[in-house]
C-alpha cells in the first residue's frame, strides 16, 4: 500500500518517528557514517512535526531539555541529514522537514505544501520528472536541484472547511 502524501491528524505518529528514526540509523550504518546524539536530536525535532522548521525553531524546541544548542551546530546537523536524505529544505519557507518517504537519491520530489496548516507532503513524481528531464535536456541544461513546491490546500484542510 502507497503511503499517504499527508499524513491524517490522527495518525499514529509515535510509529511514524520510531520508522523514520529506525530507517536513519540503518541508512547510516549501512554508509559507515554516525548519527550523532545532536544529529539523531534535529531530526527528532523535525519528526515532531509534518511541517517545516525553521534552523532558530529547530534550535528552541532541542533547547526545550536545557542547553540550547549553537545556530552552527543545528545547520551543520541538518547538512548531515539533508546530505544523507533524512531531511529536506522546503526552500519557499527557508525551513526543513522530515523525510518520511523512501525515495532514491537524486529522484524528484514534488512537495504539496497546505497553506492553512502548514503540513508538507512529498508527492510521487516520476512522470513529472521523465517530463522536466526531457525539457532541460532539449534545452542543454542539466538541473542540480530537481524540487518542485507547490502550494494549495490539503485534503483535510478542504474537508474542515466544508464542514464549518
């Protein structure tokens, strides 16, 4: 079964972050690369929440246990994620979220971001992809960053609102 774009407000979320955070401790294993206590506490954070976090907010809410954490600590440990597929930057927020998806290296993503609360999901977009790559490629340009943002309403968003 496909997993859901957004997640539904009462998902299991404790089960979610167990299998991202499971899925980031055998991809580092398997890459002979550590998750730090700083690097695994981020992505904690970001996992807290299917919306994006801002460095600063990162920084607040790992700061929430006692000692908050330096800015060039929390973007070096979101370089290491974002590096690593764990995180991604939704570059219209200047913000990170989670990467709850199982996506190759490299491969498009297309993210639905609701603007009434804020969720972000990552949509399949292997036609999209064939599609844009064709495009660059007729025009002689190689893109580095194939992402694609997207704002609108989510399907729970839209289904709240008809009911109120």
């Amino acid at each position: 079964m496909p997993q859901p774009v957004f997640h539904a407000p009462d998902h299991d979320h404790e089960r979610c972050t167990a299998d991202a955070l499971a899925h980031a401790e055998a991809l580092c294993a398997q890459r002979s690369q550590r998750l730090t206590p700083i690097r695994r506490q981020v992505l904690e954070v970001l996992l807290g929440s299917h919306k994006p976090l801002g460095a600063y907010e990162i920084m607040d809410r790992a700061a929430a246990d006692g000692t908050r954490p330096a800015p060039i600590t929390i973007y070096r440990a979101l370089d290491f994620l974002r590096d690593n597929g764990l995180v991604h930057r939704i570059e219209s927020r200047n913000a990170f979220v989670a990467c709850v998806s199982r996506h190759e290296s490299g491969e498009m993503i297309v993210f639905l971001i609701c603007e009434h609360c804020g969720a972000v999901g990552e949509a399949p977009s292997a036609a999209v992809a064939d599609q844009l790559k064709s495009a660059a490629r007729a025009a002689g340009f190689a893109p580095k960053a194939p992402v694609i943002e997207i704002s609108g309403v989510c399907a729970h968003c839209q289904k709240h609102e008809h009911v109120t």
